[in-house]
C-alpha cells in the first residue's frame, strides 16, 4: 500500500507498474527471452521401503570362501609420485600376508619425463633387472603370467629423477590373493 500525497490509501496491483505521483512503483524491464517452466508436482507421499535381504547362511558364506580360496581376492595398488628426488622412493607396494600366496598380475607405469625418470621393480623381495642407467619409454606395461609369489613377501616398484628434475610418475599394480 501506497500513501500518496492526498493522504488517500491506494492498493496496488502486484507485478504491475503503477505510477503515483508520478513516480513508477516497480521498475520497467525488459521482456524476457526466457520461457516460464511450471514446476513439478511435489510428492506428497514416501516412497515405499524394500526390506533388506537375509544375511547370507553358514553353507552360503562357506561356498564364497572356497570360490575365493580358489580365485583368490581381487588386488590393485595405485599411486602417484611426484617429486625431485636423485634417491629412490616407493612408488607402489603390495605385501602378501604370510600364510597365502599372491599371484601378480601386471605393474603398469607412467611418467610425465621419461629422459629423467629411472624404475627399480622388486618381485618377491627379489630386485629384477631393469637397467637403472637407461631412459624407458612409458607408458610401460608389465604383464606377469603364473608369477605367483610366496606370502610374507613383497612386490614394491621404486622411482627417482636423475638430476633433480621435476618428475610425476604413475602406478598401477594388480593381481590376486589367495
């Protein structure tokens, strides 16, 4: 409501421009290129619960571990290194629990400068012959067949610079457990 001068109330339509007294109450816009969407209907209502499933049986649970004693469990080993150190620096690192055996699948790396970048790749707690005073390409894919690998062991992949240059390296391990 708008008192003008007269001292008369006066209503005003809301969303229309009006002057009083020669003043515009709402201010003059542009249409808008803009479609008016209608909202949607609010639900009113919850959705229906689903009631949880059982827990799995004793036999159901014994039948997984076998499958998985056979298979053995799913392994993978990320990791990124970004650094500028002449020393080198575990990049990945899977160690097979003592009493099963792990069974490596595939080491896969990548560096953002090959020319500086140099790998030390240890299977089984045992160092493998990866010239350490030559440049590899990347990205570099490693597949292990029927590597399997005794339990209390370790496979670990180490990574430096050769002169302090800014290195990023990433890793990736995979394999088995069982």
């Amino acid at each position: 409501m708008v008192m003008e001068g007269t001292g008369t109330l006066q209503q005003l339509v809301p969303l229309e421009e009006q002057i009083v007294a020669g003043e515009p109450q709402i201010s003059s816009r542009p249409s808008s290129p803009l479609i008016t969407v209608a909202q949607p209907e609010k639900r009113m209502v919850p959705l229906p619960t689903t009631p949880r499933p059982a827990l799995p049986t004793a036999e159901q649970i014994a039948q997984q571990q076998a499958v998985q004693a056979i298979y053995g469990g799913p392994v993978l080993e990320i990791n990124r290194y970004v650094g500028i150190d002449l020393d080198y620096r575990e990049l990945l690192r899977w160690d097979i629990p003592i009493g099963f055996t792990g069974d490596l699948h595939e080491i896969s790396l990548k560096s953002n400068n090959d020319a500086k970048t140099r790998y030390r790749i240890f299977i089984g707690n045992q160092k493998q012959n990866v010239p350490e005073d030559r440049q590899t390409s990347t990205p570099l894919t490693l597949p292990w067949d029927r590597g399997i690998i005794l339990g209390g062991t370790s496979c670990w992949v180490e990574v430096r610079s050769t002169d302090g240059t800014a290195i990023t390296v990433d890793g990736t391990m995979t394999g088995t457990v069982r």
